[in-house]
C-alpha cells in the first residue's frame, strides 16, 4: 500500500496570519492544501491519504475537505506533533494502528504548502524508494549556499555542486522509517529537538536516494511566496 | 487542479505556466500520453506564420493530435487508468446545413486556444473516444485520420463518375493518411501517389504506383485527385492535377498554404471540375477513424510505419528537442509524456 502523508500541523506564523494556519489560506480558487491533495488524489499509485494538522484545526480540516470532490480516495485528517519529524512518526502510528504493517508499505510525506508537486515526481519517489528504501526530493541551488559557525562571518564555501536544496516529498519504506523510530527511542533520543527525519535516516545508516524536483515545488511559507504562487497562476499581459 | 501548461510563447520558445484547471460535472480530467506534432504545429513552432498570426495567437500551447489516459470521471462511466482520444473541437455551435468543423464558432485547440501539452487536460465527456487493446500509440493519428476520413466523404458525396483511379499528390503525413484511408474504405480503387522524394514515396508500398513529380508518364489520367502538398509547391501540384484529371473529376484540396495560390480557372470550367475543401473534422469524424483503426488490420499495420521517432518528453526542453527532430523526420514525431 502506498500512504501519502500530507504535512500541515504549522500555525502560519511566517505568514504573519496566526489566525490561521497557511495551507488553508487561498491561492486562485481553492485553499492551498486542496490544490495539493488534489496531486494525491489523481495519483495512480496512492491509495490512502493522512493530513496532519494542529489539533486545534483538526475539525475545520475536515470541514473544508469534505466540501470538495477527493475522487473516491480515503482521506483522514489526524492532529500532529510539534515539527515535520514528530508529524511523520505521527502518521507512521496512525497507519500501523489502523491498517497494519506490510513489507512492501510505502509512505510519501509531503508539505501541504507545495500546491505544485508533478505526478513525476510522486511517481519517481514512489519507485525510489520501493527500489533502495528511501527517496528525497532535491534541487540544485540557484545561490551559493554558505557556511557560519557564528551567524556574523563566513566559515566556508562548500562546492556548489555538492549543495542541494530539499523539497517535499520525502519517501520511506514503512518499515524502514519504523525501525529508525524504534532505534531513536531505544537510544533515548528525543524528537522534538529534531526537525529533519532524513538526517535520522542517514545518521542510522541508511540509505536515502534522491529524486530531481522542481523550481516551481515552491513551499509558500511568507506573504511573498503567497504572492509569487498568485502570479505564477494569473494570466501573463499579452 | 494545478495543471502545467507548456506555450509557445515566440518562434523556438516553449516556457510553462501554471494554471488552474476546473471541472465540472460533464468535464473528465485526463493526462495526455502520446502526442504527434502536425505541420500545422511546425509552422508555429518555427515562426512560419505571419508576424500578424503569431502576435494574435501566442503564447499558446500547441499540439490537437492526442492520446490521454483517464484520471477522474466523477459519473464514474470513464474508469481511472482507461485510454481515450481526445477531440480537438470545441463544439460550442451548431448551425444548421454547416458541419460543426467549419463553423468558426467552433474553437479548435492549438489554433487560438491552448492545444495538448499540459500535463492535466480537462474535457466534455463528449470529447473522449475510448480506445483500448494493442497499439495504443497509433490512435494519437486518429484526428489526421479523420480529417482524410472527412475528406472522403466530402469526395463521396460530390464525385459525379466513378471512382477507378485516384490521385494523390503530396509525399508527407497528410498524403500518406489519405492514400491508407482510401486504401481501407475504398479497396477497389487504383491508387497513384505523386511526390517530391523517392525515399518518401517508398513508405508508401500499399499503394499501386507512386512517381515523382518530374516523373509523371505522358498520357496517364486520373478520375480524381487529392491535393496533400500545400505550401508554394500546391500551385504546380494543383497545375498537374488539372493537367490529367479527367473531367468533372473531383478535386479535394487538404494541403494548407500561407500564400495565395493561383490556380487556371479556365481548366476549371473547361473540364467541368468540382472542387471542394477540407478542414479539420469533429468528433463523429474521429469516431469513424478510431473505429477504422480498431478493425482494420491494414490501417494499424500501416500507421505503425508512420512513425518516424518517438521523443521521450520528461522535461520542457524535450518538447523543444521533439519539434526539433520532427523537422529531420521524413513522417511523424510523436511525443511520449512522461513529465
């Protein structure tokens, strides 16, 4: 079974709009997280949906989805954790309780502020990681990304051809991503402090193969972005 | 739905948009498989039309010969996964005595409006013709086929003699679909084929006789004729066709030209000539064709050698590659969308 889990447990505060948090914000016609799941919804690969938002947005979640057309797909809308890595262990929870663990399990985990995810890209994530266990959306980066140890001065330049940036989806093997869980709580670790799950893949030994993204995979986190997704919608002047 | 769109937007120059595509209750969203870039597509693509055209049709996405697998129908009649044709006309109109094909209210896709190369098209139930079974690829020509298809039954209806031997000038896609739909619905008619290239003429083996322009036999004739040519050539090939068509043969122009194109008026009278023009075809058209396709071993046999390469689309500069490529190719070039 392949799960897409769509992450949207942030509160907006970015967006400078904490009365209400940004995947339910408008973007051309619909609510931003609604032109997302409707990626997942026409996949022919996906079959089971989990959004996860902040407990307190959890009915009205479920409201506005359930006003829209989600094409004979299931759909669950579970309260999160307090970052994307807690979300994620949230999710793998709510899948094995509900339906089980399978070998050949599959969880694509998205942010629900990417309305412009390809089905290429779900699809090469999907057979990423059935193949090596592990996939992670990735671009190449159009700015020199540099290093500071003190947040004043520069410490160093990596090569840029080393430097990607991450976007969503990032993909797991169910069991895989259980058994980094397990390991991280046999240790003692504490996720909260953890905002990146694929560094804990790594870190754990695994692997993790990346699949080639999209410019336009934007995640609309700020007023502007908000705005670029606007434009990138409205016809141009001829 | 966010839908990428990819425009034309100046000669060579393909960018995407991003648009949002609705649907309706009659509306099924699709995903286009194959698509097959037409002359009509080349001569936006490589700025052939006029600058007048092309500032008051561009951007635009191009592409009107395509494939589509079936990604939601909420009547549910469609199955996700199901292959369909999609039809290029918007039937907006109806006006009595006219087909729908020649009515300028009638939008055509990627002749003003946005064509096929999206990566979702949403369409009327009406504009799907489902296809299934083997060589699936090849019902991408189904609207190539039936504007031939049109073209003959236009013929048909207006030919005054019988039809013994026919004429069909051009060595290109159109010629080629026009001499294998004659060659399916018209078995016992004796087919010549009059082109530029011998190489292409070659493809056409289940035809009688094919010659080359320069090398027509002195004293052949012909009941009638169909003009594939277009361009500057049409003129000499219209010439030619005049010269031994027999009279009141019927003379079905298809070849599209940006000029003017004289033609000796006085043959016309003389010869008691009928002449008549095709354009485009609607979906009663394109169900013929994809009927033809599916029982016709001839026709599937044929249209597979039709196929000059197949480009891979996966990113936007493949498109560019692909429109390249089909000006090298002697027949089609067909985009697979896998983007």
């Amino acid at each position: 079974m392949v799960y897409a889990g769509i992450l949207a447990a942030g509160m907006g505060v970015r967006m400078n709009r904490q009365d209400m948090p940004k995947p339910f914000l408008q973007l051309g016609k619909k609510p931003i997280i609604i032109h997302t799941l409707e990626q997942f919804f026409i996949s022919r690969q996906v079959e089971k949906i989990i959004v996860v938002v902040h407990e307190f947005w959890k009915r009205y979640a479920e409201d506005m989805i359930s006003k829209h057309d989600t094409m004979g797909k299931d759909v669950v809308v579970i309260a999160g954790g307090d970052n994307k890595t807690a979300s994620i262990k949230m999710i793998s929870e709510h899948i094995v309780m509900t339906w089980g663990i399978h070998d050949e399990d599959i969880l694509l985990a998205h942010d629900a502020v990417r309305p412009f995810i390809t089905q290429r890209m779900i699809d090469e994530n999907i057979d990423t990681a059935d193949r090596v266990g592990a996939a992670n959306t990735v671009m190449t980066t159009n700015d020199t990304i540099i290093v500071t140890l003190n947040g004043r001065t520069l410490a160093e330049i990596p090569p840029k051809s080393t430097m990607f940036a991450q976007q969503t989806p990032i993909t797991f093997k169910l069991n895989l991503l259980n058994t980094v869980f397990h390991n991280i709580s046999r240790q003692g670790g504490a996720l909260e402090t953890e905002t990146e799950i694929a560094r804990l893949f790594v870190q754990q030994g695994y692997e993790m193969q990346l699949v080639t993204g999209e410019y336009s995979n934007m995640k609309i986190i700020n007023p502007y972005d908000l705005e670029v997704a606007e434009a990138l919608l409205q016809e141009r002047m001829k | 739905m966010i839908s990428r769109v990819y425009r034309l937007v100046d000669t060579k120059r393909i960018e995407m948009v991003l648009r949002e595509v609705e649907f309706e209750d009659d509306v099924v969203l699709t995903a286009p498989d194959y698509l097959s870039i037409c002359a009509a597509d080349q001569r936006y693509y490589f700025g052939k039309r006029s600058r007048e055209i092309l500032k008051i049709k561009l951007p635009m996405a191009l592409i009107h010969e395509a494939t589509a697998t079936v990604l939601y129908d909420n009547s549910g009649r469609l199955k996700q996964g199901s292959k369909a044709v999609l039809v290029p006309l918007i039937e907006k109109a109806r006006t009595s005595g006219i087909k729908s094909n020649y009515d300028p209210a009638n939008p055509y896709v990627s002749s003003g409006i946005d064509g096929f190369i999206r990566d979702y098209v949403a369409v009327q139930r009406n504009r799907l013709i489902p296809i299934e079974g083997e060589y699936l690829p090849i019902y991408v020509f189904s609207e190539l086929l039936s504007v031939a298809i049109n073209a003959l039954e236009a013929f048909d209806s207006t030919r005054c003699t019988d039809a013994g031997t026919v004429g069909i000038w051009g060595d290109g896609n159109m010629g080629y679909i026009t001499s294998l739909a004659l060659k399916c619905l018209y078995p016992d008619v004796e087919i010549i084929v009059v082109g530029k290239t011998l190489r292409k003429l070659q493809r056409f083996s289940f035809v009688d006789r094919t010659y080359t322009f320069d090398e027509v036999p002195n004293g052949i004739s012909i009941d009638h004729a169909f003009e594939c040519v277009g361009g500057s050539s049409s003129e000499t090939a219209i010439k030619q066709i005049f010269d031994i068509t027999m009279p009141q043969g019927c003379i079905s122009l298809l070849g599209v030209s940006e000029e003017a194109v004289p033609i000796n008026t006085r043959t016309v009278l003389e010869k008691g000539f009928r002449i008549i023009g095709n354009n485009r075809s609607n979906a009663d058209d394109m169900k013929k064709a994809v009927s033809l396709i599916r029982d016709s071993d001839i026709c599937k046999k044929y249209l597979t050698t039709l196929i000059s390469e197949i480009v891979e689309v996966k990113e936007e500069k493949d498109i560019s590659h692909a429109f390249e490529q089909s000006s090298l190719n002697d027949f089609k070039t067909i985009m697979k969308m896998e983007i």
